[in-house]
C-alpha cells in the first residue's frame, strides 16, 4: 500500500478521519506507523495529500489530513478484455487500475468459459476491491469505469463503433499482423482476447468495428502479462 486510501465515511471533521479494518492492520503489521508519523493520503475520487498520525492502537487509527496535490492522469484508452478466469480477473482488475486505465469493458468470447460469468469476483463490491488495491499500489485515486457486456455481437456492431470513433482500433492477438505500435500520441480503443485468442469471427467483427489486429510477437502470453506488454509499448 504506497497510499493510503480514504473515503467519506471515515472521516469524522472536515481534516480527521478514523481508521480500522485492513488498513489499519496495514499501518500496524506492514508499514510499522509510529504515533506522530506522516503518511501519504488520497480522497477517492479526489486529491492526494498527507495525513499525520495522531493515534495507533489495537482498536483504531487516527489521522489529521490535508490535501494538495491532484491524482496522476490516465492513459487515453478504453480496454477491452475477455473475461479472463476468475482468479486472474483479480489480479487483471489490479494491473487495470494501477496503470491508469479509465475505462475497462469485461467482454465476452466463444473461449469465455460460461462458469466465468457466474464468479461472485464479478459483483460490483468484489470489482471494487480489486481495483481500491490496485489505486493504492500506483497512488491514484480515481476509479476505473467498468462495463460488463456478456453479449459480444451486440455490443461490437452496435456500441464498439462509436466508442471506438477518433481513437485508433487495435486487437492484440498473435499472428502473422503488424507489430503493435510504440509511443502512441492518440487516444486508443485496445481489444485483448482471452488466453486462447480471439476466434477468426470475431476478429473479424472487431475489424469491422474499426479495431486492427496487432501483435507482440511470437509468444503467447497470460492475459495479465499481455494487458501489461501492451499498454506500456503503446503508451
């Protein structure tokens, strides 16, 4: 945890805030806090700043706090990603929010399993969770926005064009395409496929959409690995 994270209920003046629960196992058990210590904050949705330790013990924390210093900006993409299994959705949903991504649609594929979508990692507290660990691993403190299409005809003929429209389209996926572009100046709509790949149909589709297959080369890579290859080369 590199930020400690507040939201509007833990506060209790307008600079005070109240501490239990995992993060303040955390001050204890990882970060070793000291009464008088001064640790970064950020507000959710909001600033970031410092916040001075006034009181550790076993029950609670508390905190005087002040913010100055907005949150870092996001990458200009919309993702779209397969839904990966569930254990590695958590960790993806993490990588999502600590690389900045603002908007991620959960997508499925002929090579989702139908038991995917059945995870309880799919209710929004479990998605919000994943994503509060990964804010806190990058120092940020804006949310990604998340959609959940389970139906991929639908959304890529009648939604993908318009939200692909001024960004440049890319499908990751192997294969005998051009290699994915470096330091990209321009927003970009970034399609990645579960860890089979995309079916040719759907390739397809997404190219009708207005997304070009690119790739990374002759390794097939985990989702995860893959999300992270990609957004760092093309930003």
């Amino acid at each position: 945890m590199n930020l400690l994270l507040l939201e509007a209920a833990d506060f209790v003046a307008a600079d005070r805030v109240i501490l239990s629960g995992r993060r303040l196992r955390h001050l204890q058990e990882v970060h070793r806090a000291e009464v008088g210590e001064t640790l970064r904050v950020g507000l959710l949705g909001g600033e970031m700043g410092e916040g001075r330790l006034l009181r550790l013990d076993t029950a609670s924390a508390e905190l005087q706090v002040r913010f100055d210093q907005p949150p870092p900006s996001k990458l200009p993409v919309t993702l779209l990603l397969a839904l990966p299994r569930p254990k590695m959705l958590r960790r993806v949903l993490q990588t999502v929010a600590a690389m900045g991504v603002p908007r991620l649609v959960l997508l499925n594929s002929y090579r989702v399993e139908k038991s995917f979508w059945q995870t309880p990692f799919l209710e929004p507290a479990a998605i919000r969770e994943q994503l509060i660990l990964g804010l806190e691993q990058a120092r940020d403190t804006v949310l990604p926005e998340i959609i959940v299409e389970k139906r991929f005809k639908p959304f890529v003929e009648d939604r993908l064009p318009q939200l692909a429209t001024d960004t440049l389209g890319l499908v990751g996926h192997p294969g005998d395409f051009p290699a994915c572009p470096r330091a990209v100046q321009q927003p970009v709509t970034l399609a990645i496929g579960p860890e089979g790949g995309w079916i040719p149909y759907e390739v397809e589709k997404l190219a009708e959409a207005g997304l070009m297959p690119v790739q990374l080369g002759e390794r097939i890579l985990r989702v995860e690995t893959a999300v992270s290859a990609l957004l760092a080369r093309l930003f």
